[in-house]
C-alpha cells in the first residue's frame, strides 16, 4: 500500500503479529488489520530470530515490507517474580496439596496432585516432596510464564 501526500511516497508504520516463519525459507508472515504481510529475513532487524507469535512493528512501501523489529516488551528480558525458596519449602511442606505447582501458577497440575495424593491415600506427598527438592537444586526453575526463578 502507498499513501500519497503532498505527491510523495510515504513509509507506513505498522503494529502486527508474526502469523508464520519458516526458518529453512527464511520468510514469514506479518498479520496486521486483517491484512497478511510477507517479509524476509534480510528485512530482520532484531537480534533475536522471529517466531511465530511475536508482536512486530513492521514498515512497508510500495506494497513490500521494508524493515521488521520486535515490539519493545520482547526486547527486555523478563525478570524473576516467584522465588525459588518459597516453591522450594511449600513444596517440601504442602506439596501433598500442590499448594507449590498453584504458587508457581501450574494450577492443573497444583489440582492433579491433589487428586493423586486422594487417590492413593497419601503416597502423592512424595510427588510435590521430590519436587520441592529439585526446585531447592535448581532442577526445575521456571515458573508458569516462562520466567526464572530468583
């Protein structure tokens, strides 16, 4: 698309979302108001390389996509919320009960050891015990939404 004003071409500056990237082709494909935008990895101006689901913002003229980036949020690296000591003890105490997993945000697997420990009559506690252990060791160190733990 070309907008024209006062007679020149004019870059359009755009918000979209990554639909598809294929990393043999090296192209994808930007959707942004019900259009579909196809670009190439040499318009790439990121470090990271595009996923699909990404939001970019993305400039066109004369119908092509001239330059693609990341939206600033994914530019920043996400920083630890949860603590690794807390899931770590609840799940050594409360892990019986999930009550780590539910901390953590893994709310259907917090449910599911509720219910294995029911179903068993007790023996689940070893599930969230263990579990507490490798949070305690640095085994498991991600929370829900993909942040480390501190």
């Amino acid at each position: 698309m070309r907008r024209i004003r006062g007679g020149e071409n004019r870059v359009n500056d755009m918000l979209g979302h990554i639909e598809s990237y294929d990393a043999d082709c090296q192209t994808g494909v930007i959707r942004a108001k019900d259009q579909f935008y196809e670009f190439h990895i040499e318009q790439w101006q990121s470090d990271a390389p595009p996923k699909s689901g990404d939001d970019v913002d993305f400039d066109f003229e004369d119908d092509k996509v001239t330059e693609v980036s990341l939206v600033g949020a994914y530019l920043m690296e996400s920083q630890p919320v949860k603590s690794r000591i807390v899931a770590g003890l609840l799940g050594i105490s409360l892990g019986a009960v999930g009550l780590h997993r539910i901390y953590l945000g893994f709310y259907t697997i917090g449910i599911v050891q509720i219910l294995v420990t029911l179903a068993t009559g007790g023996y689940g506690v070893m599930w969230g015990f263990i579990e507490g252990v490798l949070i305690l060791t640095g085994h498991i160190f991600k929370d829900a939404k993909g942040r480390h733990l501190k």
